[in-house]
C-alpha cells in the first residue's frame, strides 16, 4: 500500500503519533528524576572536597597574587626565584586566612554570641516596653476602637513572629555550628587541595587548555578560552571587590554606632556588612532586621539608626563602592534587579551574589553575538538607531 505523504490527514496522524512518544518519553524520563537527583548527589557528595578545594583556591588567590605582586618588590626579597617567591606567598596567604579565623572565632565570635543571646533573654522586656508605649501613642491620637483593635491584632501577630523568630535563632545557630563540624573533614581536604592547586595553578590551567585545543579547532579554542579569562575578570573584580567594600561598609558603620553608642552595636554592623554582599537588595535586607532589633529598645534610636545605615549606603553607593568596584558590571540597574531575582530564586542567597557577574557575562556575549550579526548585515549596531523604527 502507497503512502500520500502529502495528504492532510496523514501529515496530522504523523505529528499526533511524534506527540504521543515524546510526551511518553517525558513521562518516562520525569518518572524517573528522583533517582536521577539521588545520583547528581551521591557525585556531589564524592566531589565535595574538590568542589571545596577549588572554591578555597579560587577566593585564595586575590590574596596570594596581592603578595606576589607587592610583598617581593622589597629590596630584601626581589632575588628570591620564582617557585621559592611562590611558596612564600603561599604562606603568607594561609597565614592571613588563619589570622581572620583566630580573630573572628576567639573575639568576634564570643562577642556576637553574646549579644545575641542577651537580646534574645531580653525580647520580652522589650516587647512589652514596646507594646506599652504603642498603646500610649495610638491613645494620645484618639483612634477609632475598631481601627485600634485592628492595629493592636496586627502588633500581636507581628510580636508573635519575632518571639517565634527569637526561641528559633539560638537552636538554627547550634544546627548551623553542627552542620560546619561535620564538614570538618571536607574543609581540612578542600584547604590541602586547594595547596596543591595554588602551588601549580598555571600548569593546571595549561593542562586545561591543552585538552580544549585537542577538543576543539584553534579558532573555536582561542574564543572559549577568551570567554573564560572575561567570566574570570568579571568575577573576580565583583567578588572581590564586594568583599573589601563589605568590610570597609562594616568597620565604618561599627565606629560609626559606637560613638553614638547605639545597642548591640558589634551584631549590626555585622549584619549590615555581611549583607551588603548582596547586590541591591543587601543594604534593605540588613537595615530592616537591624532597626526592628533597636526599635525593641528605644524607638528613637531605631529612627537614628534608619539615618545612619542610609548615610552609610549612601556613601557606599556614590563614593566608596563606585572607588572599588569601578565599572566591573557594565549593566544597568534594570539588568541588575533582574539577574538578582532569578538567580535568587533559583540559587537562594549564594545566587543573589553571584547572579549580577554571571548575568553580566551572559549579558556580554549576547550583545557581542547581536552586534557582530548586524555588522555583517552592514546594519547599526548602536540601540538608539533603532528607537525611531
């Protein structure tokens, strides 16, 4: 029997039939996404070490190239060789790292715990100096009786939240502590490779490359290995650029709060450095837990408080940060805000920091490809060509 490939029922039981198998091989393949994610963790859980290792590595070597860069320009050091000058940045860079440890865990960490742990002994005293001076307020204006037991409602579900949040934070703390112990071992192997992976950084990146031209041609090879040193430069300037803006925004907002001697001082300017991070979003992110932990103890300095986080972000935002990070991005705030939802949404915190960089990167190359294409049409390659079109 001939087949009219031409006829119109033919060509739609065709496309049906294709249908059908492909929504049969989802289903089968879906069916089977638990034991799939089972076996992505079971590599993860082997690789862990060397995932660790490598991020160690990656973060270690801003400080290890700032020593090689400066610490040999003494007059002392300048004949050391090469591989003696490395090994002794190498030391000097987990000597660094050690001293941060030292100092965070035997005088921050102390102090950080105990003024968490005042705070939260002393949550219910300030809640109910709050509570008792919002009734007087909302008193002193004469508002309506349903209108007061709505507010009154609202405050109940919000103090039930923060003691909730209270009697938590202490048990979260211990289960966090607990989860990093027992990575111990995982950390100790991370920091041995990352060692090896320091002292012959170059040759492995040789190693790498030799192995993307026995894959690709020479043209392709160059423009991979081209994109990467880009993905590298713009991470690296962020990453590290973040981090130094972060402690500066920490120390000042620190001295800032001590001299007009505001409570727990040492907690918030940790929590508004630790999360100024976080692109965009970091300074409201740690402003508003810091503010509602004042307002418990006086609502006048929580208002001072509001003030000086915003000078301070101000600061950053005009002064200091555009001094560090320069132009490491080169998107728009639009692009930005973007990148930080969905890599949040996707990642959590760890994508809300890293998704403005690797946004950008993608970013990048897509203009790149658009630009390059419409070059080869003889076409403008500028956008506001195209606004009147």
């Amino acid at each position: 029997m001939k087949i009219n490939w031409n006829n119109k029922y033919t060509t739609i039981s065709v496309y049906a039939f294709l249908v059908t198998v492909a929504c049969m091989i989802f289903y089968l393949e879906f069916s089977k996404i638990q034991s799939i994610n089972y076996r992505v963790g079971e590599v993860v859980s082997t690789l862990q070490p060397f995932i660790v290792g490598f991020s160690f590595a990656y973060i270690f070597n801003f400080i290890l190239k700032f020593y090689e860069k400066y610490l040999f320009e003494i007059d002392s050091l300048k004949d050391v060789k090469s591989k003696a000058r490395r090994i002794i940045s190498i030391v000097f860079t987990y000597a660094t790292v050690a001293l941060i440890v030292v100092i965070f865990v035997k005088i921050l960490f102390p102090q950080l715990m105990a003024s968490i742990t005042g705070l939260i002994n002393d949550v219910p005293t300030y809640v109910r100096s709050t509570t008792n001076w919002l009734d007087d307020l909302l008193k002193s204006f004469d508002i309506k009786e349903e209108y007061l037991k709505y507010v009154n409602t609202e405050w109940q579900k919000f103090v039930e939240v923060i003691m909730s949040f209270a009697e938590d934070l202490i048990p979260r703390i211990g289960l966090l502590l607990a989860n990093v112990l027992s990575s111990i071992w995982n950390i100790v192997l991370g920091i041995i490779i990352s060692v090896y992976l320091l002292i012959d950084k170059e040759r492995y990146i040789a190693l790498c490359k030799k192995i993307l031209f026995a894959s690709f041609s020479e043209k392709h090879s160059k423009k991979i290995i081209e994109i990467m040193q880009r993905t590298n430069d713009t991470f690296g300037k962020f990453i590290s650029g973040k981090i130094i803006d972060s402690f500066i925004i920490w120390i000042l907002t620190f001295i800032v709060l001590s001299i007009v001697k505001m409570p727990y001082a040492l907690l918030i300017s940790v929590i508004v450095g630790v999360t100024n991070i976080i692109p965009f979003f970091g300074p409201f992110m740690g402003a508003i837990p810091s503010i509602i932990i004042v307002m418990f103890v006086s609502p006048i300095m929580a208002l001072w408080l509001a003030g000086i986080i915003l000078v301070i972000q101000q600061l950053d935002g005009n002064i200091i940060g555009p001094k560090i990070l320069g132009d490491s991005i080169g998107i728009s705030a639009f692009w930005i805000l973007f990148a930080i939802l969905v890599a949040g949404k996707l990642f959590g915190i760890i994508g809300m920091v890293i998704g403005v960089p690797l946004f950008a990167m993608v970013y990048s190359l897509i203009k790149e490809f658009v630009e390059y294409k419409l070059k080869l049409r003889g076409l403008p390659e500028d956008t506001e060509s195209y606004i009147d079109i």
